[in-house]
C-alpha cells in the first residue's frame, strides 16, 4: 500500500511510520507533505522520502488551498510509480492508497476528503472531548480513563467513523503534559497497527471499518 503522511510540526507520528516501514514493506511512504517548514519534512529528507508543503497564506481562500492539497496528494501518488498498483488491485487503484494525518493541524475540505482515505489520530477517546484541546479537556472533567482514538477523517471536526483505540489511564498527579506524553506513547503504537491493518485489506461501512489484523 502506498501511503501519504501530513504533517505540521515535530513529526514524532511520521518518524513511528519511518521506522516500522524500514522494517518490512507491508506499505511504503510513498511522500510526506506539510502546510509549513517543520521538524517532520526534516525527518522525511533524513530518511530519503519525497516531500511537499502547500501553506494556506498563498491562496486567498481555503477551498483554493484544499484543492491544491488534494493535487499534491494525487501527484505523490502518481509519481510513486515503482509499483504496478493498477495491476495488483484490479484497477482499484484507490485501495491501495492511504492519506495518514500525523499532527497536521489544518482541517481538510472537500476536494481532499472526496480524493482521499484519510485516517487521523487524537489524544482522547471519541467521542468524548473532540477538537483541539482533548488532553486538557479530559482532566478537566475529572475522568480516570482517557486514551487516544484512530479514526476516518470525514467533514466534522473528530467525527470520522472510529478505527482503533488504546486506553491509558489518568494518573492524580497528571498535568496536561505529562498526560498527553503517555498518550503519546500508546498513539504512535496504534497508528502504526492501523497503517499495517490497512495496508492488508480494508473496509468501510457506514461507520464501521474493518482492517486486517
């Protein structure tokens, strides 16, 4: 399977992809692209992937940036030609091809959403404490559980139908930070589980996804 991953800053999701990638071809990062200079474009060069950054601050409006991601996206794909996808899939070129949100802090619109297959990541379990603050906002609210979520990306903001979760518990001396650090651990194991399910056979049915174990 061919796999693009988006990034926005440190890449620490991307670098967990890197390194199970190196060790067996179940799916190949095919690009990493970005919507800013960041740390995760510096670990894609470091590891000889291909990249792209498309910045919203050169398109007067979002929906002219979102189609110029969903481009690039397709492009990286395409130029990826050292598998005959076309071949292996039937012509469901499609299937073979996944979009990874690994910290990219940009929602997406329609164009990409309506292109792509792309599955994202959030430090709480859904759909409990959606949005940009999931960490903070579960301690607030006093849980004794919390984790992280593996889910479709679709129109909402942390709606998409659920993948995977992983369970992580709330310490009574937890603060956000070392929370979110703990969540971070479990995250970057359930990601890279998702990739290789994926990468073996997936389906979605409404808001059901089934993937190969």
């Amino acid at each position: 399977m061919q796999v693009v991953v988006l990034v926005s800053g440190s890449g620490s999701l991307l670098q967990a992809l890197i390194d199970d990638d190196a060790h067996g071809k179940v799916y190949e990062i095919v690009a990493v692209g970005a919507d800013r200079e960041c740390t995760g474009l510096e670990r894609a060069t470091l590891a000889g992937i291909p990249t792209f950054t498309v910045e919203t601050r050169h398109f007067p409006e979002r929906s002219q940036w979102d189609t110029a991601l969903a481009d690039a996206i397709e492009r990286a794909f395409s130029d990826a030609d050292d598998l005959d996808l076309a071949a292996l899939t039937g012509g469901d070129v499609a299937a073979r091809q996944l979009v990874v949100s690994a910290g990219f802090m940009k929602i997406l619109g329609a164009q990409t959403l309506s292109r792509h297959t792309v599955i994202n990541t959030h430090p709480a379990l859904l759909p409990s404490f959606p949005g940009a603050h999931g960490v903070r906002d579960a301690l607030a609210h006093g849980v004794k559980v919390t984790g992280t979520t593996c889910h479709v990306v679709d129109a909402g903001v942390d709606t998409g139908p659920i993948i995977d979760q992983r369970v992580v518990d709330v310490r009574a001396d937890d603060d956000e930070e070392s929370l979110h650090e703990r969540i971070k651990v479990e995250e970057r194991t359930m990601l890279v589980d998702v990739v290789r399910g994926f990468a073996r056979g997936w389906s979605i049915n409404g808001r059901t996804v089934s993937i190969n174990e």
